[in-house]
C-alpha cells in the first residue's frame, strides 16, 4: 500500500457514519449486510447510506456483491489487512519488545481462545 491509498482509507473512516458502518461490517464477516439493512441499523437515509458505503468502497474498505434484488456489502478484509499493515510496517524500529503489547492486544480476537462455541 502506498501513501496515497492510506490517506484514502483513512479518510473514508474519518466521518462517524462510515467508521460505524465500516466496524459493524467487519463484525458480520463473512455474512455481510443489505445495503438497505446497513441504513436501518445506522439509522440514516438509504441514499446517504449509498453514498458512504461508495466512499468506502472507493477506499477499498467494503466489497459489494448483488444476491437478487439485494446488494450485499463486506468489510474488505484484505483493504484493512494493508491499511493495518502499513500503518505498523515500520513499528518501533524494529524493537521487538516494544511491539509485542501491541500485537498482542491485535491477536486475542482471531486466537482460538477467543472463538466461542
């Protein structure tokens, strides 16, 4: 990821509306959600709604996929992976022991520990 396409998607998470729909996205992978559901549960017009989920998608946050009449939208994990990425590349110059609270507060959400049955 260069520069460019970090500004971009951070930019696109700097307005309420679209970092709520953005992390409730992310809490229904894989699933996804209707675009008409995504402005319910946000609570904003269906329009508005249209344009922020563009702006994410623009930024390469969200993915959309068509299921009939429906429009279902994805957090793109990959986008987040690279913006995460990118935004760590760099940690600490590479002092290990300084990172390591970091990507531990990172990882309990995918350990298998974290997984409820």
């Amino acid at each position: 990821m260069d520069s460019n396409t970090a500004i971009a998607a951070l930019g696109a998470l700097a307005q309420t509306t679209r970092l709520e729909t953005f992390r409730l996205l992310v809490r229904h992978e894989p699933d996804g959600i209707p675009a008409g559901e995504l402005a319910r549960l946000i609570d904003v017009p269906q329009n508005t709604m249209s344009a922020h989920l563009a702006t994410l998608s623009r930024a390469g946050l969200v993915t959309s996929e068509r299921q009939s009449r429906s429009i279902i939208y994805r957090a793109d994990l990959n986008g987040l992976r690279e913006l995460t990425l990118f935004l760590l590349k760099d940690c600490c110059g590479g002092s290990t022991e300084l990172c390591a609270p970091l990507i531990a507060e990172l990882a309990p959400c995918c350990s298998p520990e974290a997984k409820v049955s």
